[in-house]
C-alpha cells in the first residue's frame, strides 16, 4: 500500500499545477478534494466529476479533515486557514514535495531571483547534447509531476522560492541559488526570510553551486556533506578570463568557450553560463557536449531578446525583468553607442527601488515610467517621463529615436496591473517596435 492509499488529501489551486496533482493522486488512490478561492478557476473543466470542489474561498472544514494538504505555490503557509490545519496537525507540502518523494532519477534543483529560467533551460539543453532524456519542469513548462509519466535519466528543474518553502525531501544531485535581490516583498517579512525560504534548495544536496560575487547565495553550514563550487567574474572555479584582450569561460583551468562563440550576450549572460556548466559537470556531463548546446542556444523569450533592429535602433525585449535586481542585470555592463531609452514600470510588488537610481541618472539613459509605480520610478531620476501605458511612452519616444540609440523594456516591475502575463507585456512591446 502506498503512502496516499485511502488518505483524505485536499488540493488548493486549479491550473495546470494543481491537475498534475489531481492526476498523481488519483493514481495513488488518494481520496482528493480540490479547493480554489477563485470563483471560476481555470481548469475546473477538466476535473472529474466524481472529485469534490469547493471555490471562492477557503473551506476550513475541508482542510481540517484532511489528511494531507498539497498547497499551491501561489498561496502562502503563514495564511491563517493554512495555519489553523497545521495546529490540528494537518501535514502541508507543495508538488515539488510530492514529486521528490517519488522521483528516483538525478535532479539538478535552480533557484535564484533572477537568471533560472535561462539557467534551467542552458542545463538541460546540455544534457540533451550528451544523449541524455532528460526532464525539465517545475516553475517553468510542465508541473513536476507529470514529468514522472515518463522514464527520464535525469530531471532539472527550475524552482521558486514559493514551492521551497513546502518541500522537504529534496536531495539534488547538484543545486543553486544563482542570486539574491529583493522579490515578492509583499510575501515576506524581509530579504532574509525570502533568502531562507531559497536556501532550502541546498539541503542534501551534493553539489551547491555558489555565486562568489553574492555571499547571500551561500549556505549556512547544513549541509556538511556537500560539496560546494563557486561562479564569479573573477575569483571562483568557474569563471571569465581575458587574454589578448578577448574573453573567454572558463571551467577551473579549461576553457569552456570564448564569449564570442556563443549567442547569448550580457555580462549577466555570461554568469548565466558558467552557473549551467558547474551544474552539468557536477551530473558528469562533459565539456564537448557543454560546448555543443552553447554555440546552438539562442536564448529565452523576453529575457534580453532583440525584438527589433532598424534604422541603427535596436529594441530589446527584456519583459521578464519583473523585479529590480533583473533589472539590474541588464543594465550592469551594458554598452549603448547613442542613447539608451529605457522603459520601466507596472507593479513593483512592494520593491525598493533605489538601488537603481545610481545606474540610470546617466546622461545618456532616458526613462519613461508607467502603470501602477511608474510615479514611483520616475523619481529615481531627473532625465525621466511619466506615462499611463508602455504604448503612450513608446508613442512618445519614437521621433526622438537615432541610429546608435537602443530602446530597452526591462521594466523592474511585475506586468499585471496592465497585461495579463510578462509575456503579452513583451508580446506588445514588439509589436510596437516594429510600428514604422
């Protein structure tokens, strides 16, 4: 009898994640219950018939009869129903729990505020270069646990901070928090306690990959039998090195490749890689297949993408900047012949933003605000606009445009005070690039 046969498990959240869950459970034998605080989830549709749901709010009855709650990422342990259950002892985990309970193949486990879907994405390219099936999932693409419905090798999965805070039985092969900068400030009582809820990614861990250049990347010492390798500019087992002028990632005293050779662009890039290959190497994948799926790989979608080039102008999609440290990222090393017209703004999440202030009060850097703190980040700078749109801003900016300027979307805030995902934010910022 497996460990969910005839037990009472209440799932909160519908979607996509929360019917990979119904799926697991059924095929468990659980006896499931589906709660979802929106009135019309998404996905409802798809649920069985025979299975019990309750929407618009949290039924207190439910959970406290249950067994098991699996919780959705979105929502937080400390809510007060959730933590009614935990005092009548109600076990609370997430699917990420669920799915490292069952898996029995290697995971490489991603976290960090910014850079871990690119990081996600460059590792299993990687091990798809050596032969490899490999799964990827978690935050990105599919729910973890549909990945079991197939025989995988190996399993790299890009997980939030959210779905950290209730799993319990991660043992990754090799893991990483790539960085730390404030994020979901809204959900957390400070960066310290959004830095512990990333930290737990390490826990028997094998392999932690560090970023020297963020000491709060590094473990406090749990972990004793881990063994623990750094990423940095400079300084660090993985690293950049320049000779003759060029610059060239390098793995310890072996180069990886010469910055030129591979797509992506961006010191912020560059980081990027040399955390993925400290990951593949830590799962014995090896330098040539390394090497393979770097020269090949093109990047993600709105994360520092050229959407548009034209007249000596290019318009970069970096939609996915949704907090200050990504933004951050990009503009840190960023070289701009002519003028760099940068868009910022949409829904800060409670963010501080002023540690932009010293890289955008640059006089050839011009920003153009809007939506819901775009008030508040126009303040950070003398040389800025406000707006109510992204389309208003662009509209604005276009007559001023000159050969050598770069247009910039990497917007330190959230889309969905105006768009329905980062994505149509990106979606729309592209297509008004291309308005003539």
């Amino acid at each position: 009898m497996n460990s969910y046969q005839n037990k009472t498990v209440t799932i909160i959240g519908l979607g996509k994640t929360g019917l990979s869950c119904v799926d697991y459970l059924q095929t468990q034998q659980a006896n499931i219950r589906v709660i979802d605080t929106r009135k019309n989830p998404v996905g409802a549709d798809k649920l069985s018939k025979n299975i019990s749901l309750h929407t618009g709010s949290l039924n207190q009855q439910w959970l406290n009869e249950s067994d098991i709650i699996v919780i959705s990422p979105g929502l937080a342990v400390k809510t007060p129903e959730i933590q009614t259950a935990l005092s009548a002892g109600v076990e609370v985990v997430g699917d990420i729990e669920l799915f490292c309970r069952a898996a029995t193949k290697p995971i490489v486990a991603i976290t960090g505020s910014n850079g871990k879907s690119t990081v996600t994405t460059l590792v299993y390219e990687m091990a798809k270069a050596t032969g490899l099936n490999v799964g990827m999932g978690g935050n990105i693409g599919v729910p973890a646990l549909s990945l079991l419905n197939e025989d995988y090798d190996l399993y790299v999965l890009e997980l939030s901070s959210f779905q950290l805070e209730t799993t319990y039985s991660l043992k990754a092969a090799a893991a990483t928090v790539l960085n730390v900068t404030e994020d979901h400030m809204d959900r957390y009582v400070g960066l310290d306690d959004y830095r512990q809820a990333k930290l737990r990614i390490y826990h028997h861990a094998e392999t932690a990959v560090v970023n020297n250049e963020d000491k709060l990347t590094f473990g406090e010492g749990e972990n004793q039998g881990t063994k623990v390798v750094s990423f940095a500019e400079h300084n660090a087992d993985y690293y950049i090195k320049a000779e003759n002028g060029k610059p060239y990632l390098m793995a310890k005293d072996e180069v990886i490749l010469p910055c030129d050779e591979i797509m992506l662009v961006g010191r912020h890039n560059y980081m990027n890689v040399l955390a993925a290959t400290a990951l593949a190497q830590a799962v014995g994948i090896d330098l040539a297949a390394i090497r393979t799926a770097l020269r090949q790989f093109k990047g993600l979608d709105h994360r520092f993408q050229l959407a548009y080039q034209a007249n000596g102008v290019r318009w970069i999609n970096d939609s996915k900047a949704t907090n200050v440290g990504s933004t951050v990222a990009a503009l840190t090393g960023l070289f701009v012949e002519g003028k760099l017209h940068l868009l910022l703004g949409g829904d800060g999440k409670g963010a501080d933003f002023s540690e932009l202030a010293a890289l955008i009060n640059q006089p050839h850097i011009i920003c153009y605000c809007f939506g819901r703190d775009g008030a508040e980040l126009a303040k950070l700078s003398s040389q800025s606009y406000l707006f109510e749109t992204m389309e208003n801003a662009i509209d604005f900016l276009r007559p001023m445009l000159k050969a050598g300027d770069m247009v910039l979307l990497s917007p330190a805030c959230a889309s969905l005070d105006q768009f329905i995902s980062f994505e149509k934010r990106g979606e729309e910022f592209t297509r008004l690039a291309q308005l003539n």
